[in-house]
C-alpha cells in the first residue's frame, strides 16, 4: 500500500494498537528533549524510578527557559540538570547554547525517528522527518525509560504545497496564513504533513518556522519529507551520514487534503491575543508600535536575523522603540557576529540579548502596559510577555524590521529597497562543545545528583492499599480548575523542583486549612477528595496531582473529570471515581469517612467499587475508567513504581 | 598659591563656605546623571517642583539598572523616564545603550565641569579631570533644578603613580591594591587625587577603572588631571574642542600623600563578602569556580573585553563554567563584534548579555548556591548578586578570563601564552544616536509625563504650621533602621515610583496597624512618633522619610538621629526633634497627644521648643539642629517646595 511519511514514520515505530484514527496507538520512543522549565521534574521522576541509564537512542536535557538567575534558584537547577543529565545518560544543553529545538535540529535530529519532548514546541523537529510531539514531563520519563508513547492515533492531513514565495514574504507569513484559515483548533487530532513542488524552495529552516508554530494549529505533529534539502542541511553540518531519504511513496494519500499556493501569500500578522487572530499586515498598518522584537523558536534561523539586519542596516530604529534581538543558539550567533549582521543590528539601536527563550516564555523583555508589541514569536496569549495588559502581534522577521524602522505597524513590501537576499552561511560554525556528550556508562554510575537547596526528590509512593477508610478533606462544586487546585504565577512556580513545599500551596484558593488537615493524617490514613462535574480542568500541570497525592490523597470521586487531570491522578496513583448516580454526590460531606474494602481485587474483576460512608448505614456505588495497564498502574502506585517494576526493581512502602 | 587640581575644582565651583576641611561647602553642580532605580523618584521630585527646565549645563537619564523587564513595571518606568527627560530638556539613553559611567564619560564628561549623580559610582567620570561624587535623588534634583550642593570639605589625598603595570596586571588590580592597603572605609571624608609619572601608562578607560572603585574606599570623590590622554580620549570621541587642560600647579600639596609603584602590583583578588578583603591572586590559586562574569561599570572599556577574548580565543572555557560576558555601552560592544572580540568569546562558550549593570546589581547572572563566582565588578556584599549565601569574588577581566580556562581561581601569569598586546580602536564607532538630545524649551512645554498605572506623583506637601497638636502614633526603641520604616526587597521595590502605595509598607515590621491609624488622621491632625537612639540607621533611601510624611508625619522626636535619616526628614519637611533631657522620653506613651506652639516663630528665633503633652500638666523641652537654610526649608514644607518658591511658584497646602 502506498503510504505518505506520517504513515512510515508511525509504521516504523507501532508497538502497539492499530493505526485507525481515533484509537490508541503505542509508538516506540528513539529521541526525547527536556527543557530546564518542565526538565526538573522529569529528573527528578527518573531518580524515583531508579533508572540506571536513558533507554532511548538519544536524550538530550537543555536549559533555554530559566536563563535571567535573578537569585540562586535557577542556577541551582541548572547544576542539578547536569548532574542528572551525566547521571542518566543524557546530552546536557548549558544555557547560552541556545533554544533547544533549533539546538536539537542541528545537533541530533535524524530523519526517520520520533522524538518526544516536554515542550510543546518539540513538534518543530518535524520539518527533518521525524514525527517530533509534544507531551507531558512523566510521558517523556517514561520514553526515556524506554517505554512507548501512548496517543490516539491522529488523522493526517495533507498540504500540498505550490509555487513559490514572493519577495519580502517568507515561512512565517505561511504558517500565518494557515492560522487565518484554521485557527487554533484546526489541527487538533491530526498529523500536517507537507509534500509538493512549493517544498523545493523552503530551506530546512523555513519548515522549522513552520513546524513549530503546528502548535498553534493544535495539532499532533507536522512532518516534512526528509527530502535533498534535509540532506544538504546535515552536511552543512557535518551529519551527512544521518540523512535518509524519506517521501511519500507515489500515490499515498491523506485523510483531509489541502492546497497553498506559496505565490500567492502576502505579510500576515495575528492581532492580540490569539495566534489565530490573523490577517493582512495591509489590514493594520500605521497602528504604532513601542516594541520589536526577533527571535524564538518561531523564527530561529540564521536567515531569520540575517534578513533583519539586512533591512535595518546603516539605519536607526524609530526613536523610543525597543528593538529586541533574541538570538536562539550559539552557533548561529556565531555566524552571525562574523558575517556583521549583529554589527548592522547593534548599530541601528537593537539590544542584543543571550541565546534563549527569553522574552517568548515571559523571561524578560515585556512591553509597557497596553503598548504594542511586534514579535516573531509563535504565541501571543494575553499576559504571556509578562505584561499582563498586554497588546502583542505575531508577525515575520520582514515584518517586524520594517516597523522597528519606521515606529509603526508597515508592510515590509512598502519599505523603499530592494529585498535584501540573504546567503545561508555555507559552512556554519559548527560547535560540537554545544551539547556535552553522555557520560560512558560506569562513569555515570558513579555520578550524584547535585541537588541545591530548593531541589528536593520524589518520595517513595505506596502501592494502592487494599483497603482505604480516609476522611474526605475537601468537598468541592464543579469545574475546579488545577489553578485552584496547585497556583502558578511567580509565588508558586519557583518551587517546582521541590514537591514538598509546592505541596503547601494545594488547594490555597478553596481552603486554607487543607495543607495543615492533610499533613496531619498523611502517615495515618491519608484521604479522599469530593469534586463535581468537569473536576481538574485548565492546565496540564502535573503537580495538581502529584503535590496533592504527596500530601497523601489516594481517592478522589467526582462527578466527571477533566481528561488531562484524570491522567495525571492515575500516572501518581490517585484512584480516580465517578458516581454511578450523580445523586449520591449530596449524600456526602465534607469529614465523613469512607471505606473502600477490597479494592485492589474489585478493581480488576469490574468497572464498580463499593462505597460504605462510616458510622451510617450509607453505601453507593462509584465507577473506575481504568484501561487494564491502568489497572496494572494503579495497584503499583503508580507510573513511577509501575516503571520501576518492569525493570525489577523493588518497591518499597513510602506516601 | 599652588593648587593641585581637586582644589582647582572646588574653586571655580565655590558658591558657600570655605576650603577648610570638615566645614559645609556649597558647589554649583555643571552636570547630572541619574539612572533608572533613582531617576523615576527624582523625576518626580521635579515634577513636584514645578520645574520647566533644567538648569544644569547636561543632565542626562539613563536606562541601565532595570532592564529586564518581567513585567510591565520596568517598561512603564522607561517610557515615564524619557517622557520626563523631553520634558524637562534633559539627554535620555534608553535601555540598551549601557551602564550610566561609560557612556557619560564617552558622550558628555568634560574636564573642569562637576558632576552630581543619584548613583555611587558617579565618581568614576573623575578619571576625565571632573568632580564627579554619588548623592541622593533629592540632591540630584535640587541640582538639575540650578541648586548648589552641600557637603563637607574633603581633605585632599594624593596618591603619586609610578612605574609601569607587569603584563597580565591591570588597572583593576591597581584600586584592589589601595582597598587592600586601607580597606573600605580609607577614603571616607577625602578626596583621592592621582598625580606622577605613572599616569602616563593609564588610559583614560584605566583610570575610569581607577576612580569608579574609589567609591569602595568610601571617598568623597577620585579626581585625575585632564593631561594628553584625556585629549586623546576626547579626540577619539570627536569630541577634542571639550578637553581643556588641568594639572596640578607645581609645588601644590595636599593633605595626605601615599606612593604606588606599578611595577611591583601582581593579579589581586577581593574575597567574600568585601571588596576591602584583598589578597593576591595566587593566595587562592586553585580555588575551584562556577562563574566567570566581565563587564560592569568598574571594567568597562573596550579593553577590558578585548583582553578578556584574546586570553580565550581559539579555546573552551572549563566544562560546566557559567562565563557570562555583560557590555557595558553599545558603541563598545559595537566595535568588540566589527573588531571579532565577540565572536572570540562566544565560541569560547561565553553567554553575551544586553548592555546594561545586569548582573553587577543582581539584575540577571545569579551564581548557584554557595558557588564561586568570579567577577570583574565593583562589589562582593553578601547577597548583592541576587543569591543569599553567595560567594563572590572581585578581580581583573585577565584573571576572570584565565580562572574561566581551567574552572578554577587561576593567576593569569600561569597561562602558558604570551600576554595579549590589544589595541583601543583609533576610530571608534561614535553613535550619536546613543543620547537622545535635551527638547527644544518651547517643543518641551508640550510634552506631558507618560504615567503607567504604577507611576504616582508626589502630592503637593503644606507648609510647617504654626501650632501642631498630633498624637504619638509610634513610641519606638533605639537603633530603628530604615529598613524597618520602609524595607527593602522585590515585594516593596517595584513601588519605588509610587508613593501612595510604598507607604502601605511603612513601619510594617514594627506595626502593621500603623499604616491605617495614619491614614485616618493624615488630613485631620497627622501625627507624631518617638524613637531612641540612632533612630533612622542604615540605608540612605529617602523613601523612609518619604512615605511616612505622606501618611502625615510632622514631627519626629529621638534621643538622636542617624545622619542620612536626619537629612532626609529635613528634605521633605518633618521636624526633627531630640530631648534636651533623654529622660523626658520616658514621660511619652504611644498615644498620648503633643502640642508644639508657635513653631514658626519658635524655630526661627532659638534651638528649643517647648512640647506640651495634651490631658496633661507635663510640658519639656525638645532641641532642633536646623541650619538657618534648613529652617527656611522647614518653614516651607521641605526643599520640593523651598525650591518652588525660588522659582516662585505658589506653594498651595497638601498633606
């Protein structure tokens, strides 16, 4: 059968599940990256796991979000990333090397394999032919673990590409284009993957711009073929040998089909504050700007700054703007001192900041309030530069230079010059001290992990008890958001390497006292949890279940749960039930006690568990969704101790 | 008489007093500077001051200190700072262009002139043959506003330079040998004066060097001649119609003399926590490191990044070493790129940062937990860089760049090479974009200040009264800090530029009910507090005295006062008392109701003032120490509206 490059790329990989949209498929894991935001905890995970040595072909820890080091938190962390990185087998990235999907582009990415990574971005390695995705930090233990992927199987969608781009229009203005017509939810469940003619005159790079912003689309992942030009990025450096060629064999076809004629898109910009808020630079221009701002993961190519300072060179910026320059790795600002585009972007009034995340996460560089701020960057969600009356426009490298130039929203097109053309440097500087290599195996065996202050383990979590009798310590309405459940923000955050005192933050908003309530019978018998409908919605964090779990919650029964909540309660070993009659919900309250009995045998003969509520004559019924590896999950206590199991190690007792 | 050149300075500057150590001088003050954490108060200072424009020859605002900008409250200063600039006619450099120093010394130093800056480290410009010296933000602002400074005759020092720096040693190690030799409190009450034949082999960025670290010896001012290097300097600069020059009369003399012979100076070292904690490098030779930081305002030329790449070009720095490169002016870092320094240390490993003070005043670079940071900055205080159990050291760009190489405390004169010869740029890239020039006065009267949400003026303040009836709102012990009126810190700092809600945390440590008990009766009575001895200690913000008088404080009455804490009560109008007998503070309850009468008259004609206390028979008497100038400042509400009344602007009452 004819198939497309998603297609070969799942074949290639299924370890499980069959590969009809919409059912769960396992693919085998061969690369992963952690970024140093959501990378502490996964560490900290494989140590709970007592893995020996990453599993995977290539692992590759690095450090681009938390670079500013305003006090030691960070650069504690950054020596504790390393040590685990030396510790388990890892590449380890240091900051200033750079934003890791660039980094990882030039450095590790290999046609033909998947990558998973804790960073949602990660899809942007698609553009080298692989089948790159984004997860969750225990998904990406797991992987590196050795242990599948579990996802649905996506459908593909296929787009193909024609003609070629105009002048002053490049691969930002493409992926801006499939915004104006997708939207944020266009992608969702499915797999984009390019093919085409058009495909001929977009560079390596190019693909990355749009790869990466697939993210925004919503989507699986986005593949590119792994076609001459990926060939000729890989040599250029030094990893000619890592090219395979993969294409989509003659007469594959796709599920969902579309065209995009590259020569017919023009400067597209998203307004405030959606990536999918798009339209015509034309649409806007003359709106003035306070901000300019270039670089990201978005638009991370050495073209990228090259074909700004081409724009702004011998010129200055606008009086009163801020023109940010945020350069995305090492190597290409390397490239970029040398061949004095940095010189053109310095002179023209640029500032000039260290390879990073940065201003794109919210770490440094936001706007002043209300004023409008134009970024090269994939996302424009309100309050995400750290602003939170923010006012920010996603836009290409052509876009921003010209209005940086001119103080205000301008159409590259209507700049009086002609289109700079900007070379690829044809032999970059290839720095191989960019990544440092993992350690040989009984090397690392003898490596500790340096754990700074606010660094603190996992602990050792129990297997589910056959019989629970816990107290219910919080009774709640519906749609509790994993915001009320454990805060983010700049109070909360800083602790995410240290589970127990994160853990003093759960449940703050709902009821102050429930942290003092908690700790009190955490040893004893730990507790339950009542919710209502849609409990655990909003973000995807993962301590919403874990700092309640390590404050000793074992069950929790709601009216229904949020998906990405009811995982992570299963992945930490909190028994997730719903009522079978909604109805019994108003049968409890708060510091009644429940009893479960028998229950790691209940919940592997059927769907149903017992309740009795203590000291009255009151018993109801609750139901379980576990798949049977949940079951197998849940009575280990958890993804963790499930893990460590296959790999024959012994669980203790522990929370 | 035969002058040296400090005196030649005061001289021509002389507007009150005499040349006798120990006794106030007035100085008409030429230029200002002021940066971004100082300027916003000061700029409201003259806001308050009704102020129209500048009275100064050059006042120039800079952005340097808080440039990272994680929220708007940075962004929102910047734009307030330049809108103030137009508006007052001063110059403005915007985030990016660098640290205040450098730049002042490359764009508006000029020999003979002072200079008056809301920064310690103004004294550095005193390498270009100025008076340059720190001062409070509300001198500043009397200075912008045509106002003579007030300060102690220093006494003289002069220090005669011979010889010839070693290779591998430089200017740095030059001041860290005189803060070996006398430590951080050497310079108190003088003026440090370098003379001899050694200058010769100083650059003017040498001295800048030289003179900036004078403020760690704690003198008043580091006055250099204005010889042949200071012309070249300027010529370089296109700027050689400025230079004039001056030079010691033969035969001056001064009032301490010292030798310092260059050619016996080795690598020297400040170790934690003092910059007066001096030893030679080889004395920690060895000494494993995390950290490697260049730049700041007490390494900032040009030469001192150059040496720097030069020692690690074509080389890693040690595997895990943090080497953090900081310009400090954007025409530097403009020539270090043309000129391949940057591509040098970027391919060495070094991660570049935006120009600015960054990690100098713990903005960025924090080292990790107990780490050894070496760097080429002014000051090593516990805590300074952001991490509280930091462990900084003080050195040369040479020894820095060295210890990066083997990632441990390293003398530079151990590195198997030849020392780097490195050359200043003869034509340097002059941006006179770099100061956004002082507004036409009639284009400047247009110009309104743009106020972010958390930019508050300073309100209108009342005259003293004539008779006061207020309650004690605190009775306090001795040694109350200033840190204890107001603290310090990033929960109460991001408020500096608002008053209304800096006083919020007034007293807050001591009394959290103080704040509301104020502001009931701030437009009734306001109110009076009580202290020990050495009440106001600390810290010289003058947001202590500030805040308090905002919430109505009129009267304060101590055993004694700190200085800085004295002054700063005086500057915004709240009459400082003492007992004339200390016992009669025991006779005070918090609560209890004071009445002072006839207080205009009273003050005027003695030093005592009778307090009764209301309910009571008990009178006694309290003392002022207000000099005939600060009466008249007292009697007006404080030098806001004493300098509003010189300008005859119409004083209206207020808080």
């Amino acid at each position: 059968m004819a198939m497309n490059v998603s297609q070969k790329l799942i074949k290639n990989h299924l370890v499980s599940g069959e590969m009809v949209p919409g059912t769960e498929i396992g693919l085998k894991i061969d690369q992963t990256l952690t970024q140093d935001a959501t990378g502490t905890m996964v560490m900290l995970e494989l140590e709970a796991m007592n893995l020996d040595r990453a599993k995977t072909e290539a692992s590759a820890q690095y450090v681009d979000h938390n670079i500013i080091q305003e006090d030691s938190k960070n650069p504690d962390d950054h020596l504790f990333l390393q040590s685990a990185a030396r510790r388990f087998g890892l590449y380890y990235s240091r900051p200033g090397n750079g934003v890791s999907h660039p980094v990882h582009m030039q450095q590790l990415a290999k046609p033909g394999k998947t990558l998973l990574g804790s960073d949602s971005h990660t899809c942007a390695n698609g553009c080298m032919g692989m089948l790159a995705m984004g997860a969750g930090g225990i998904d990406v233990a797991m992987a590196i673990a050795g242990e599948p992927f579990y996802v649905k199987m996506p459908e593909i969608w296929g787009i193909e590409v024609t003609g070629r781009l105009p002048d002053w229009v490049s691969a930002k203005d493409v992926i801006l284009e499939l915004l104006r017509r997708h939207d944020v939810k266009g992608g969702v469940g499915k797999i984009i993957e390019y093919y085409g003619p058009g495909l001929e005159h977009l560079s390596a790079m190019d693909r990355h711009v749009i790869a990466n912003m697939g993210a925004e689309l919503g989507a699986t992942a986005t593949v590119f073929p792994s076609d001459k030009e990926i060939h000729r990025f890989l040599k250029s450096q030094d990893r000619g040998k890592d090219w395979e060629e993969i294409v989509a064999d003659d007469g594959a076809t796709y599920d969902l089909n579309e065209e995009i004629d590259l020569s017919t898109i023009e400067p597209m910009i998203a307004k405030p504050s959606s990536p999918g808020n798009v339209v015509p630079v034309t649409a806007i221009a003359g709106e003035p700007i306070y901000q300019s701002y270039i670089g990201s993961s978005a638009n991370p190519g050495y073209r990228d700054f090259a074909i700004a300072a081409e724009i702004v060179k011998g010129k200055h910026v606008a009086d009163g703007i801020s023109f940010d320059i945020n350069p995305s790795s090492r190597q290409m600002l390397t490239d970029l001192v040398k061949e004095s585009h940095i010189a053109s972007l310095i002179s023209s009034g640029a500032r000039l900041h260290q390879a990073g995340c940065n201003g794109c996460i919210g770490m440094g560089q936001a706007p002043a309030t209300g004023r409008n701020s134009l970024r090269t960057t994939p996302r424009n969600f309100p309050g995400r530069s750290g602003t939170r009356e923010d006012s920010v426009f996603l836009c290409s490298p052509e876009t921003a230079a010209a209005s940086a130039l001119t103080g205000k929203v301008t159409d590259p097109r209507t700049l009086d010059m002609k289109y700079p053309k900007v070379k690829e440097v044809s032999r970059p500087s290839i720095d191989d001290g960019l990544l440092q290599k993992p350690l040989p195996m009984e090397e690392a065996r003898n490596i500790s992990l340096e754990k700074g202050p606010n660094i603190a383990s996992i602990p050792e979590m129990s297997p589910l008890p056959d019989k629970l009798e816990v107290p219910i310590l919080l009774k709640m309405n519906d749609n509790i958001s994993t915001d009320e459940i454990l805060a983010g923000g700049s109070r909360v955050l800083p602790y995410r390497s240290n589970l127990p005192e994160i853990s003093k933050f759960s449940f703050e908003i709902i009821d102050d006292t429930y942290y003092d309530r908690a700790m009190e019978i955490r040893d004893v018998t730990g507790h339950a949890l009542v919710g209502g409908y849609n409990y655990g919605q909003g973000s995807s964090r993962e301590h919403a279940a874990l700092a309640p779990r390590y404050l000793g919650l074992r069950v929790v029964l709601a009216k229904d749960f949020a998906r990405i909540h009811w995982q992570n309660l299963v992945n930490f070993g909190v028994l997730p039930l719903t009522f079978k009659n909604d109805s019994d919900y108003d049968s409890l309250s708060q510091g009644d006690t429940i009893l479960l009995e028998d229950l790691r045998t209940t919940i592997q003969n059927g769907k149903e568990v017992k309740v009795t509520v203590k000291g009255t004559n009151q018993s109801f019924t609750a139901v379980h969704a576990l798949s049977e590896r949940q079951i197998d999950m849940m009575l280990k206590g958890g993804l963790i101790n499930w893990v460590k199991a296959r790999h024959k190690k012994e669980v203790k007792g522990g929370i």
